[in-house]
C-alpha cells in the first residue's frame, strides 16, 4: 500500500471514531438530561397525585 493511501485510511478512520465519539457524547448527554427533568418532575408529580 502506498504512503498516500495510507494516510487516506488513517484519516477516514479517525473520522469515523470522531463522528462515532460525537454520536455517543450526544445520546449520553440527551439520555442524562432527560433522566434529570424526570428527578427534577418527580416530586410534583408526586404532589398532583397526593392532591387528588
């Protein structure tokens, strides 16, 4: 394999971990903030419910 081809697929590949390292950061912090505003909900909801 020639240097020039080599480093393409050296870049493609750290390409693809960055965009797949960008993915998991996005849904790890969708799914942590979503976890929050159900912490953060909780004790209201348990407030209606107590009320009724």
């Amino acid at each position: 394999m020639s240097n020039s081809t080599y480093n393409f697929t050296v870049a493609l590949g750290a390409a693809v971990v960055a965009i797949v390292l960008t993915v998991a950061s996005s849904v790890a912090f969708v799914s942590s903030t979503s976890v929050a505003r159900v912490a953060v909900d909780a004790p209201q909801s348990i407030h209606l419910a107590a009320a009724k």
